[in-house]
C-alpha cells in the first residue's frame, strides 16, 4: 500500500501504479486498470420464462426454478432461452401425447436445452392472427395479383374442353 503526503500527517490510502488515489468503490488490478465488476444477482426475466413454459405434469417447484435462475445469470440469456422455449412449445415433441415429453422447467435450466439449439428466425404460427406466416404472405401476395383476362380464362377452357 502506497502513502499519500498530505500537510504533515501521513494518510494510508490505495495508489495506482500512477501515484493517482484509488476510490474505494472501484476495484483495480495492479496496473491500475478497473476491474469488470461481478453482475448483480436478479431474478429479471424468471417469470416472463415461468409463463412461456407450457403447462404439463412435470411443471412445479418455482422456487428451485428461480433460485437456479438467478444464480447461474440465466437473466442474461432471457431472450435466448425465451425464444427457444416459445418455439419448443410448437413442436412435434413438445406437442405429442399431450405434453406428455416437455421436461421439467427445473430440468431444462439444469441441462442448459437452448445452449447451441437451432432456432429458426420465422418459426410457428403468430400469436396475434392466428395464421402461419408463410400462409399469410401467400394471401397477401394473391390479393395483389391481378386477375386473368377474360379472353385468356376463355381459351385456357377451351383447350381443357369445358366450353
């Protein structure tokens, strides 16, 4: 520990390797560079993940689930492990013999599921329509088209022997 001059007393105080007083609220490493500090436990994101978790047998123990949550910064990946569990919840595995296979909320934040899974960007049907968006753009996409012309519908029945 370096000691700052000040008048005619001595003060033990923390320098830099600059000379420069340390605050005591940052932490430095010793050539004077701050320290990431540690992320703050919270449990921001468990119940957006507790309701998105579909309902089956093995859905309890939210106090474990929470407790896990926080204390391996789940928080940070909440989009992530969101998102994978929203598109989890329309597949076929998730979805056969009544959920019968959905693991436990406690199991899948033990075993890490979303951890280097494949989600695709535009998955499932949309919550607000209804319609699978593939289905939706195919509609949109007829009503913009323009309608054949008469004597074009004429011949294409004729050919087909219907007039």
């Amino acid at each position: 520990m370096n000691t700052l001059m000040l008048g005619e007393g001595r003060i033990e105080s923390p320098l830099s390797t600059l000379g420069e007083p340390m605050s005591k609220g940052n932490s430095m490493d010793l050539f004077g560079f701050e320290q990431p500090k540690t992320p703050s436990l919270t449990d921001e994101g468990f119940e957006e993940f507790w309701a998105a978790y579909p309902k089956c047998v093995r859905k309890g123990e939210k106090a474990g689930c929470k407790k896990k949550w926080v204390e391996s910064y789940y928080f940070s990946q909440k989009h992530i492990i969101l998102k994978h569990v929203q598109w989890m919840s329309t597949t076929a595995q998730w979805l056969r013999d009544n959920g019968a296979f959905i693991p436990a909320p406690k199991v899948y934040l033990n075993q890490q599921r979303w951890d280097g899974a494949e989600i695709p960007e535009s998955f499932g049907i949309k919550k607000e329509t209804g319609i699978d968006p593939a289905l939706a753009k195919i509609e949109a996409d007829r009503k913009k088209a323009v309608p054949m012309p008469a004597h074009i519908r004429e011949k294409l029945l004729s050919i087909k022997g219907k007039v």
